[in-house]
C-alpha cells in the first residue's frame, strides 16, 4: 500500500493533536504547553526533513 507524503498542512494538524495529548497528561501538574507558529514550523522542518517516515519522528520528538 503507497500513501501520499503528508502535507505541511497534515503535519500541523498532528502537532496540535500531539501537544492537546500532552497538555492532558501535563494538566494535573497544572501545566501547558502551547507552540507558537514559528516554533510549530522549526520542529516539523527539524524533525520531518524526510516525509517518507511520515509523523514518526515528529511523534518521537513530542
């Protein structure tokens, strides 16, 4: 089975789905992290260089 590349557009949806997981886990510290758009672009360029791997190491990174 082939799979089209993620978009850069699929890959932010995965953040904000990543970091609501981890702002769940992180609320009964009373914390939260929250991205700004310019960090959001740095870690999908820094950890999907190769969109061949999909989400992976963006989930990894998270």
């Amino acid at each position: 089975m082939i799979f089209d590349e993620l978009t850069d557009e699929d890959l932010e949806k995965i953040v904000d789905m990543q970091i609501g997981r981890l702002n769940k886990m992180l609320e009964r510290r009373k914390l939260r992290l929250k991205l700004t758009p310019a960090a959001r672009t740095w870690l999908i360029e820094k950890t999907c260089s190769d969109r061949g791997y999909g989400a992976r190491p963006l989930k990894r990174a998270l």
